[in-house]
C-alpha cells in the first residue's frame, strides 16, 4: 500500500509540474526574510468582529493582510491592512452585474495609504487599468495553480511560487503570499471555517450553505452566494471542505520547511492544521 501511494504521489507531482507549465506565468518576486515584522491574515470570518472589538493594537502592531469584499467594510478604513488578496474570478468578471463587485472597486480606488494588491497573474492588468488613478495602489500577480502529489517536487513548485496547495478559499493563496513575502511568523485571524455548523439540505433537496461574515452581507450577496450552490450535491461541497482543510496541512508542511511559524488566533477555528496561540502586542 506504501508502494502504491508513493507511486500515485510521484504521478500526481508529475502532473503538477503539467499544469504549472500550461497555467503559471511569472509571479512576484520573492521577499527577502522578515525577522522583525510579522503578518496578520484578517479572514471575514464572524469571530474577526471580537478580535478587532477587544484586540485592535495587537492587530495593528503587526503588518495586515485583508481579502475578499474586506474593503466594503467601514473597518478597513480603520485597520488599513497593508496587503489585499483577491483569488475568484467573480472580482473581475461580475463589476457590470454585481453591485457588490461595483463598490469593492470603488472603496480600493478610493483607498488612501500604500497597499499592495494581490491577484491571479492572468487579471493584473485587468485590475491595473481599474485602479490606475490611484498612486497608493500597486497590484502584484500570483499562481493559482494546484499542485500535489511528492513533496520534493511540489515544494519547489511552490518556493518558485508557480504553484499551491489545492486553493478552495481565499485563505490558501494569502497564506502562500505571507510567506513568499518573507514573513517568518504568520497569524490567523477570522478564520472561523465553521461552514459545516451551518450547511443542510432543505425540503427540496437543495444545499443551503450559510457563511457570516465579521460584517453583515447585502441581500444581493447572500442571493448570489445561494445561487452558486444550486445544482451541487451536498457530497460535491463536503469533498470541497475536506480538499480545503486538507490544504492546510499541506501548507503546513511545506512552512515548516521554510522555518516559517504559522499560529491560529481564530477562537472556535475547525482548522486543525496549525497551532492555536492568542493574538498578543509585539
């Protein structure tokens, strides 16, 4: 059986390697080593409310990464995160139907400190030409491309950062990014990943899959959140939890290579791959 699955791991890492030359282009460069400072990952989990409610100088002591539709919050205003990751494609393909999609890009246009913006390296220059007028705003492009399979191999892909861990969530690739930047000390906050408390299967055998957030979504969101998992099968969103979490554990091996410290400070976190420590000033 041990034979059998390093075989399997050896075929899947050659198909990695595939995938890295049809998809990947050339990321960012590299970061050098950042023994003094440290990197928060601000995920829109609901816990993220408490944390900034009770431990906002701790978050702000440190450099901040922020995601996803983070920049429609009143808070970002206030947690001025020094990174922003954007992964789905919805971002730059839904501005003229989404008008969630229409304000994100207003409130990053608008943004008002220096702020480098993370994205797919297919949609730099889309995002570029969006947010030209704004001198404070630079965009940096990325590999979404998974990779698994024998870690000698996909170590290196992801080092060379022309690959990830399987990448479900905008959490995976901001992870890989921390630690690409350099960062030797990464932590989690609102990172809750609670979604199976909340999944279930109503009476017409649809999926109803809840996901809160730090901030209260609009009625258009939570539509197009529920119209995104119409047509899946509730074995279709469990396989996609387990490749997630499953993802963790590979970025954990992968960071303990790098000597690179990755701590949960998400209280009620169901991610188990990396160690739980409260957030604390530096």
């Amino acid at each position: 059986m041990g034979i059998l699955t390093n075989i399997l791991d050896f075929v899947a890492a050659l198909a990695s390697i595939g995938k890295v030359m049809i998809m990947s282009r050339r990321p960012f460069a590299r970061g050098k080593r950042q023994d003094s400072d440290e990197l928060v990952i601000l995920g829109n989990g609901p816990s993220l409310r408490h944390t900034i409610d009770s431990q906002l100088a701790e978050v702000m002591s440190r450099k901040r990464l922020a995601v996803n539709f983070a920049a429609n919050a009143p808070e970002f205003s206030i947690l001025k995160p020094d990174f922003y990751v954007l992964a789905d494609g919805h971002f730059f393909t839904g501005a003229g139907s989404d008008p969630n999609v229409e304000r994100l890009m207003k409130s990053l246009s608008a943004t008002s400190w220096p702020m480098t913006i993370f994205v797919p390296c297919r949609m730099k220059k889309k995002l570029q030409a969006i947010l030209r007028g704004n001198t404070n705003i630079s965009v940096k492009g990325f590999n979404l491309t998974p990779a698994e399979g024998t870690a000698c191999i996909t170590h290196i892909l992801y080092a060379a950062g022309l690959a990830m861990p399987r990448p479900r969530n905008v959490l995976i690739p901001s992870i890989m990014i921390g630690m690409r930047l350099g960062f030797n000390r990464i932590w989690l906050c609102g990172a809750d990943h609670t979604w199976s408390r909340t999944l279930g299967v109503d009476d017409d055998n649809m999926v109803i899959s809840v996901q809160p957030h730090f901030y209260k979504d609009t009625a258009s969101e939570q539509k197009r959140v529920n119209s995104e998992y119409a047509g899946y099968h509730l074995h279709h969103i469990l396989r996609s939890l387990y490749i997630a979490f499953r993802s963790y554990h590979m970025i954990a091996a992968y960071a303990a290579t790098e000597n690179v410290e990755i701590l949960n400070a998400t209280p009620g976190s169901m991610i188990d791959a990396f160690p739980r420590k409260k957030l604390t000033t530096l």
